[in-house]
C-alpha cells in the first residue's frame, strides 16, 4: 500500500494507504459497473480482513457481520443482496453481544488493489470472489462460530 498521511476509517485499522485504495475501489466501481452485485463481497472482503483490536464494540461487530456475510454467499451461495439483508438480522439478534475473534494467521493473501484493472463486470466479480475466499479463508477458526450465527439467522427466516 503507499505510505501516505490522509483519513482513515473511525474504527477499522488500515492504513491511509489502504483506505485510499479501498475508496479508489469503490469509486471504479461504481463508475464503471453502477452497482454490481459483487459489491457485497468486496465491502465485506476489505472489512473482514481489517479488524481492530476488539476494544470498540463497533470493530467487533463489523467483522463478525462481514464474515458472515462472507460464508452467506460462499458457503452457501446465497445472492449477494439477500446475504446483505441477513446482516442487521445478525446484529439484532445478537443484540449487541460480538466477541473479539481472532485470526490464526496473516489476512490472506489477496488485498483491496487485487480489485484494480478489471476488465469488466465478470471480471470484477472473479476478483472480488478470489479476495472474498482469501480473506474467509485466513479466519478459519472462526467458522464455526460465524456458521452457526449465520444459521441461527436463517432458521428464523426459514420459519
């Protein structure tokens, strides 16, 4: 990432840089594609893949929501905009309570510029899947846990 001075995000830890080249990111996108569906992979891909020290009950929550997220369209290949409105389900039934989870090792191996350069919506979308993989990937301790909020979600919806 360049190493700049600039804003960055209230409660999730990147680098200037690195929220820069998010922010880049989204602007293409929606220059480029309008709103495509992968949209929804890429905001939890960055978000997932940034979490704080589990201090602020607001780092917590997005990467619990984002990773959930994240195993609603993965694992279970929900449409992006359904696995969207799964996530203030998430944060309402959990009524505030996310724990700290932790990593086991580096964020993945794919990062926010992966996205930069596509060539058109099926390739933003590839990308963003290859991102969203990575960065699920690399909390694989935590899918147990994420797996069964996200199931606990849709058995209420199911019901």
């Amino acid at each position: 990432m360049p190493d700049i001075d600039g804003p960055v995000h209230k409660y999730v830890p990147s680098s200037p840089g690195c929220w820069k080249a998010f922010g880049e990111v989204q602007a293409a996108e929606a220059q480029r594609f309008g709103h495509p569906a992968a949209h929804r992979l890429v905001v939890d891909a960055y978000m997932a893949q940034h979490p704080g020290d589990g201090r602020d009950r607001r780092d917590r929550q997005s990467v619990f929501v984002h990773l959930v997220g994240l195993c609603a369209v993965l694992e279970h290949g929900l449409p992006q905009p359904f696995a969207t409105s799964l996530l203030g389900q998430v944060i309402r039934q959990r009524g505030g309570d996310f724990p700290t989870l932790q990593r086991t090792g580096a964020p993945g191996s794919v990062t926010v510029l992966h996205m930069a350069g596509a060539a058109d919506p099926t390739d933003y979308e590839r990308r963003a899947l290859e991102w969203a993989t990575s960065v699920w990937a690399s909390w694989s301790a935590q899918h147990e846990l994420i797996r069964s909020a996200l199931r606990a979600v849709l058995d209420r919806v199911q019901t």
